[in-house]
C-alpha cells in the first residue's frame, strides 16, 4: 500500500486567505508576511500511484480545472499548519470508490492546509497560536504544526 498526498489551489486570488491574513494582522499577528491555502488530500491506495495521480487530478468533485491548480507535493516554503476535522471523510471516500470507480483507494483524510511566511525565530509558535486563534476550530478539529 503506497500514500498519494494532493494539494488544490485557486489560480485566482483566494478571498478566505486574504480575509484570513488581514484578520489574523488585526489579532496582533505583525509577524504574518503571507498566507495561502489549500485543499490537502491523501490517500492510501493499493496499486499504482501514478496512475492514480492521473485519475484523481480529473475527479471533478476534488478539482475544477477551470479555476483550481493541482500538486503532489506539499509546499515547503513557508510554516505550514493542516487543518482537519476529527471524523475521517467516509462520505468523500465512499463517492470516489463507488460512484467514480477509485477502488484502489483503501483509506483517506481530508483537510486544509495553510502556508504561512512568518517572520523572526518563533515561527512554529506563532502558526500554533494562529491556528488556536483562527485557523482552526478547536472545538471539532485537530490541527498539526508541520
């Protein structure tokens, strides 16, 4: 069994993250330079990934290639902080394997993942207090600081 990670972007300008950086600046986050955000999926699958890669990248219901961007790889600049909630996406899952014929996929979690650019020295301490006050709600999600 192998692991597939995928991240879906905006190609235009991202509205929540926007809305999320200036929040975050007002909250007293001063040392917040950037934020992006994307939709974080992976995927255990048995087979192999990079026919899957090709099969998931053009499932319409995770990607809209009129206005959506797609990656295999995680982004590494930055602070990164994924977002997700506590229940695993049975129903997502449940879509892709019998409505869109993915059989391969054995297991998947979902999530969002925010891209930081923080300055000074305490970058992972400030994307966990951002995330703690903002990105993440507490309350039904988990949080990881990566």
């Amino acid at each position: 069994m192998s692991t597939v990670e995928m991240v879906v972007g905006l190609k235009i300008p991202d509205g929540t993250a926007l809305s999320a950086k200036q929040a975050l600046r007002e909250m007293g986050f001063a040392e917040l330079g950037g934020l992006a955000r994307y939709a974080y999926y992976s995927f255990d699958i048995e087979g192999d990934a990079g026919q899957f890669r090709e099969k998931i990248s053009d499932a319409d219901i995770l990607v809209n290639a009129n206005k959506h961007t797609v990656s295999f790889e995680v982004p590494t600049e930055g602070t990164s902080v994924l977002v997700q909630d506590r229940e695993k996406p049975i129903g997502l899952m449940n879509t892709l394997r019998e409505r869109l014929g993915m059989k391969e996929i054995r297991g998947m979690d979902a999530g969002t993942l925010w891209v930081l650019s923080i300055e000074g020295n305490a970058r992972k301490e400030s994307a966990r207090k951002m995330a703690e006050e903002l990105l993440a709600n507490v309350h039904y999600q988990r949080y990881m600081v990566m």
